[in-house]
C-alpha cells in the first residue's frame, strides 16, 4: 500500500507536467496559426474587391474607347492604317524577289549559290572567308 500512496500524492509527476507545457503550447500555436488564417482571408477578400473594382473600370473604359473610336474620325485614320502592315509596293518587291529565286530554289532545294569551283569570298580585310556550299545533296 505504501507504493500506491506514493503514486495518488498530490504533487504532480514530472511526465505529467512537461505533457501539460507541451499541450498548452501546441493550443497558442493553434492561436497563433488561427490567428494568421483569419488576417490572409481578411487580405484576400481586400485583394478581390481591389480586382473586382479593376476589372470594372477596365469595362468601362474599353466600352467608353470602342464607343469613342467608332464615333471620333480621328481613330479611324489610325484604324485603317494599321490594317495594312505591309505597303503595296514592298509586298510587289518580295514577290518579284521570291519569283527570281524559285525556280532555282525549286531545281535544287535551296536559294544559296551552288557553285563549287566559285573563287573563295574575301572580306574587308582580304581574307577568304570560304564558299557558299550546297550542303544538303
């Protein structure tokens, strides 16, 4: 019996103390961590709103700009310049160019110089800077 009073006494156990810290502990970081999920959804909802207004006033400015562009000749000009990128008389010169060089290109595959007893290219310097070889037969 004198070993069971020793273990029923009033002072607490060392185990018992430490599981005690330990578990009021882990219950502050609970805090803590509930804590910091409540200020990121706080930062969030602020974040959509924000977004929400955003997007509202790029409605009403791509509405207000389309409005403006149909009604302003001012945008037209812009408008119709733009449609075309490519001037008529830069499309003709491609083509011409693209019209010399296909026939060779459709012989043999390839546009570049095909002559392998050209004379060696020379730079600025006059060095020979090698030939413009066929490679792919």
């Amino acid at each position: 019996m004198a070993a069971l009073a020793a273990t029923n006494s009033a002072t607490p156990s060392l185990q018992s103390s430490l599981i005690r810290n330990r578990l009021q502990a882990a219950r502050r970081e609970a805090d803590q961590a509930q804590a910091n999920v409540q200020t990121l959804r706080a930062q969030v909802d602020a974040a959509e709103t924000t977004s929400q207004q955003t997007q509202g006033k790029v409605r009403s400015l791509t509405s207000q700009a389309s409005q403006s562009s149909q009604t302003d000749p001012t945008y037209k000009a812009a408008v119709q310049a733009s449609q075309s990128a490519v001037p008529v008389k830069t499309q003709e010169l491609l083509f011409g160019l693209y019209d010399a060089t296909s026939s060779r290109r459709q012989a043999s595959g390839n546009g570049l110089k095909n002559n392998p007893d050209a004379a060696p290219v020379l730079n600025t310097q006059g060095q020979a800077t090698g030939r413009i070889v066929n490679m792919s037969a």
